[in-house]
C-alpha cells in the first residue's frame, strides 16, 4: 500500500537504529533523550554547526552528492553556453580562492563609488531602483505574489525589507544580549566599511559610518509589522492604487520606480505593510543624505560578503556565524560554492540530482502515501465532534482540492537567459538575482502558474502553500531518517507519513484555515467553529508559551502556533493511517523489541535528533516559526493519547498530560 515491498514478503529491517537509543533514560520521563540521546552522544556538534542534528545530516549528505554532480560537471569540457557550462563556470570561479583574494573589494568597487557620488534625493532613489534590479532590497522590496482575492492572479507586492540583523527586536530589546549583539554588529560593520573602501570614498570614520547605519535600521525596525502579526494574513494584505501609495509615502517618486522596472502598467499592488512604508516616507525625508548613503552602501557589501575575499567572508561569519549562532568556524569553501550554486541554478542542478538519486518508484509510492493520509484527513474532519456540518463540506471541498507535487517539476525552468561569466563570483551572483528578479517581476498581472515550485528538488525540506493549496515534497527529503525504502511501514508513517500530515494540517491551521480551497483570503467558516478552533488552538499557545527553552527564556507559542498544530495534526493523522494499514496486515508485528506504535513514535522523534548550540537556541526561538527539535517532540507528544497509552506514560512522568488538556484539534 504503500512501498513496492509492503505488497511482498520479503524480509524486512524494522528502520530502527538501536544505536540511536539511549536506554538509560525513560521515556515516559523525556521521550526525546529515550529516542535520540544515543544519537546526540554519537554525532557530536560540528565546529561548523550552531545546529546539528539528523535533519542537518541528511541536508550534508545531500550537499555531498550535490557536489558530486557539479565537480563532474566542472572537470569536463561543456559546450560554451551550455547548462552544464553555466554551472561548471559558476563553481569554478567560485572555488578560485587565489583569484578571489587577489580582487579584494575590486567587484564591488563601482556600485560604492556611484553610492559615494550620488547627489540629491533623485539620486537616491534611482540608486535604490538600481540595487532592487539587482536582488539587494534596501528600504522595501518589490514581488510578485498572489492576489489573496483572486488567487489565480499574481499581483505586486510591497514588502517590509532593508534591516540586516533579521528580526526587529534585535534593534529594539534592551536586554543584555540584545545590547551586545547590536555592539558587535557595529564592529563588524566597522570593519566591513574598512575592508571596502567606502570609508575613504566619503572621507568618514567608519565607526561614524557604523554607527549611522544602525541608528537609521533602527528607525526602520521600530516601522516593521512584528513576527506574531505577520502571522495574520489579513494584516499583510491592503490591495492600494498607485496614487495611493504615492499619498503615504510622498517623498519617493513611485511612478519613475515603476517605469524604471518595465511596470508602467501596474495601477494597484498589495501595501503589506503599510505603517511601515509610512516610517521609510520619514526617514528619506529626515535622515542626513550621508546617512541614507552609507546604508545604501552597507546593502551592496552585505549582499557581496559571501562572494569577496576571505577577510569580507570572515567578518561576516564573525557576527552572522559566531554571535547570533554561536559556529565555531565557517562552513568549508566547497560547501559555500555548491550551495550558491545550487542557489543560483537550482532547477537546473536539481534535474541531474533527480536523474541520479531518485528513483522513479519513490515517487509513485509518496504519492500513495499522500492518498491514503489524505483519506485519514477526510475522515477524521468528518469525525470532528467540534465542526458542524456547514463547515466540514467546505474542509472537505478543500481537503479534496490538494495540488501534490513529489519529487521534481513536471517542467523545468529554463535558464538561456542567465549569463555566467569568468569575471568575478560577485558579478555572477547578481547577474543570477538580475535574472531571478526579471522572472519574478514579469510575473505581476498574469496568471499564476500552479506548475512551478517553491523549493529545488535537492531541498531537504518539505511546504505547503495556502494561495496555491499545494503539498510539496522535493527528492532530497525522500530519503532516512524520513524515508527508508527496505524498513517496515511503522518508521515511514512515524518519519515521511507525519510530514505529509503535517503539510497537510497547514491547510487548516491558524493561517490557512483563513484560506478557501481556491487558495482565497476567505472565510469558511461559521462563525461558533471559528471560536472553537481558536479555544483549541489556544490550549497549544498556553502549553508551549510555558516550556522554559534556556535559562529564563520561554518559548513563543504564538509564534509558533502554526507549526505545533501542524505537528499535532501530522501524529494524529498519519499514525490513524498506521492502524488502517496495521489491520489491513500491511504492517510486520513487534521487531527488535518494539511494536509497531513504538517504532512509529521511535522514528518520528528520530527525525528531530540534534545538537544545538545556546546562542542557536535563542536565535531560533526569536527568529523561527518552528518549535525547537526537542520541543517538537517533547512538547507535542503529550499531547497525543496513543502515544501516552504506547509508552504507559502515568500521572506524574514528565510526558504526561491528561486528556482533557490535550491539545484536540486535528
């Protein structure tokens, strides 16, 4: 039912490794450290890592094959314009150290000394319509995404962009932490000004250059919609005229921005974030014209860092690597290179990995998988004692309305368009973002192409996407610790099986349940279900929101809502599939000393196995929408009945949470 062997009776493995076991713990007590700490204690954090765990693995080992292919692809002789030329030129140069230090800040030479000339707001701005040509978006940024009122339209979308530490509460907190880190991003910045030349350009101390450049991101940061209301898809979405942007934000010349960007055209766009376009209207007008220069410039060299020389690399790494992730030392050149590689020419790199790492059968039997939890999904929606019926049809429509897309791209993108030269690593980087942002901007007032994909096949990495109500799972996470082709079915309903469930639950958690089957901003819902699904929400934010991640800091359960309801839904859901597939007799009895629900638990908490740094852990917990990796199972299997009854968790174990404050939603 679901692999080619589940249908056989050849012998299988039961897909658990006792080696990742430690026995010493009991998992009614810390079900992570049970599954996992054998794991952790065998694959210790790599210098390189802020985060590793077997996630991270299966992406370098992925990175390894990669890597494989393109080095093929670079010791042979490719026919001059080729695809395989394109990527072989791309990595060669990349890889060529010697040439790299040698040219120093030259690349970027030109775009500082015309940032250090410009005169006058005209100026300005025709420079920031520049770097936006060239993928560096300060101040705003310009995309096409669907219209959430017509979702099979793309419109123009006006985004919150331009403050380079990631989040806005590392300009804002006042913390200890938050003070150091923004003393050491002015350092490195500092030294980034030194290592340009911009300093000298414009005759200024770069620590007064530093220095401004913070002040203004501040100013910015302090206009940024925050992370927990960017989780509202309703407060990102102001579908304005032109002429009505051009009233909140006077001071920039839109009509010139348009045109310079081929889109005379466009007469409304989506204002995501229009409080904060308010906030650039202010700074464009109060800010000292050497200030808004010096951050103009600081975007061009943040964008080049990674494709300078080694001392630009390392100050960036210093800060970006080492304060806000705790790394040890930077990532080893080939890693660089491939990954930008595979960055620039995904699809095309992502062909010939599909062509030799995945097999045609892999993707028939995801999509069996996918059928089957699917029909869990329906069934358990139909069985909600919470929903009425009204609301159930229009889950169910859109349950039923599910785009699948496994593996790879039915059709692949084609790159004749992108130039890659032997000049400079930079200039083939932003030749790359030139030809992204073209493709992306032709896109505006057309229809939206179902077709295309969110992620490379290469990606460990899985998605779904509300507008187009499509699940994605590329070739590169087809593989253990999610999926293992020769192991019984419990690991891949506990591994693979909760990833599909969990993408599938995304349709119907806090952000896409706002979204009908057509992918449109609309609400479904009556309005006595709409309340009870945020009560039952609510009992996830309350739980997570009181586990303590490090010392004195929680966890953000309204932040990460979305994903701890997905990981809820993908447990229930897929492990109901196991007990369909269990009585179907699809499903071998206890091996190596586990039933089947154990192995199914085993290899769900398998995939979260990890190391992680301190720093790593606060990082995440300001900047990311998922639950740590421990918390991804320690925090969601209490939650979950069948698990409690498989490990005999009691009253007073440290997994147990009684029913009736279990989280009850999918």
């Amino acid at each position: 039912m679901l692999l080619a062997n589940a249908c056989t009776n050849q012998p299988k493995v039961s897909g658990v490794e006792l080696s990742n076991i430690d026995a010493t713990a009991n998992p009614a007590d810390d079900f992570y450290q049970y599954a996992c700490g054998g794991w952790m204690a065998n694959n210790p954090l790599k210098p390189e890592y802020a985060r590793y765990g077997s996630f991270d693995k299966l992406a370098e080992d992925n990175v390894k094959q990669v890597n494989g292919l393109i080095t093929g692809l670079a010791a042979a002789k490719n026919e001059p314009g080729s695809v395989a030329d394109k990527i072989a030129t791309f990595y060669n140069v990349g890889m060529d150290s010697v040439a790299l230090n040698q040219q120093g800040a030259e690349p970027i030479k030109e775009f500082l000394q015309n940032i250090a000339a410009l005169n006058g707001k005209s100026d300005i701005e025709a420079q920031i319509l520049f770097l936006h040509k060239k993928g560096v978006h300060p101040f705003f940024g310009l995309f096409s995404e669907a219209d959430f009122t017509n979702s099979s339209m793309n419109i123009g979308w006006l985004y919150q962009t331009g403050i380079s530490m990631g989040d806005r509460d590392y300009y804002l907190d006042q913390d200890a932490r938050s003070k150091e880190i923004r003393e050491k991003y002015v350092l490195m910045l500092t030294n980034l000004f030194r290592l340009s030349g911009y300093d000298k350009l414009v005759n200024e101390k770069p620590e007064a250059l530093a220095k401004n450049v913070l002040a203004l991101e501040t100013r910015l940061a302090k206009g940024f919609m925050s992370r927990h209301d960017l989780r509202d898809p309703y407060k990102s979405f102001h579908k304005k005229s032109v002429s009505e942007l051009a009233a909140l934000i006077p001071g920039f010349d839109f009509n010139a921005y348009f045109a310079g960007l081929n889109l005379t055209a466009l007469d409304s766009l989506n204002v995501a974030q229009p409080e904060y376009i308010k906030t650039v209207n202010d700074v464009l007008k109060t800010a000292k014209p050497g200030d808004i220069k010096a951050y103009l410039a600081w975007n061009a060299i943040h964008a080049a860092t990674s494709y300078l020389s080694d001392d630009f690399v390392t100050e960036s790494f210093n800060f970006y690597g080492r304060v806000l992730s705790g790394r040890e030392q930077q990532q080893p050149r080939w890693k660089r290179v491939v990954n930008n590689v595979s960055s620039a020419l995904g699809e095309a790199v992502g062909q010939i990995y599909v062509a030799k790492y995945f097999p045609a059968a892999a993707k028939e039997n995801m999509l069996h998988l996918v059928s089957n939890l699917q029909t869990v999904l329906g069934e358990r929606i139909q069985s909600a004692e919470w929903m009425d019926g009204a609301t159930k049809a229009k889950a169910m429509d859109k349950l039923h309305a599910f785009r699948v897309k496994i593996g790879y791209p039915d059709k692949w993108k084609d790159y004749s368009k992108l130039e890659v030269k032997t000049d400079s690593y930079f200039a083939n980087a932003i030749r790359s973002n030139e030809f992204d942002v073209q493709e992306d901007l032709a896109k505006i007032n057309k229809p939206k192409d179902v077709t295309e994909w969110g992620m490379t096949p290469q990606t460990v990495n899985a998605y779904y996407n509300p507008t187009t109500n499509e699940i994605c799972f590329p070739a590169g996470i087809l593989q253990p610790p999610f999926y293992f082709a020769d192991a019984d079915n419990a690991v891949n309903y506990g591994a693979i099986g909760v990833v599909i469930g969990h993408e599938m639950t995304h349709g119907f958690d806090d952000q896409g349940r706002q979204y009908d089957q057509e992918g449109n901003l609309k609400d479904w819902w009556t309005p006595s279900d709409a309340e009870k699904f945020k009560a039952r929400a609510q009992v996830l934010v309350d739980y997570f929101n009181n586990i303590e991640v490090a010392a004195g800091v929680k966890a953000d359960g309204s932040f990460t809502l979305g994903e701890n309801i997905a990981d809820n839904g993908g447990v229930q859901i897929s492990y109901q599939a196991l007990q369909k597939a269990r009585a179907a007799g699809e499903i071998q009895g206890e091996m190596d000393g586990f039933t089947p629900e154990q192995r199914f638990f085993l290899a769900y908490a398998g995939v979260w196995a990890g190391n992680i740094r301190e720093q790593e852990i606060l990082r995440r917990t300001k900047e990311d929408p998922h639950s740590l990796g421990k918390w991804r199972v320690n925090g969601t299997l209490p939650h979950i009945q069948a698990f409690i009854e498989t490990f005999n968790v009691q009253p007073g174990n440290g997994m147990y949470l009684a029913p009736d404050k279990q989280a009850h939603i999918w």
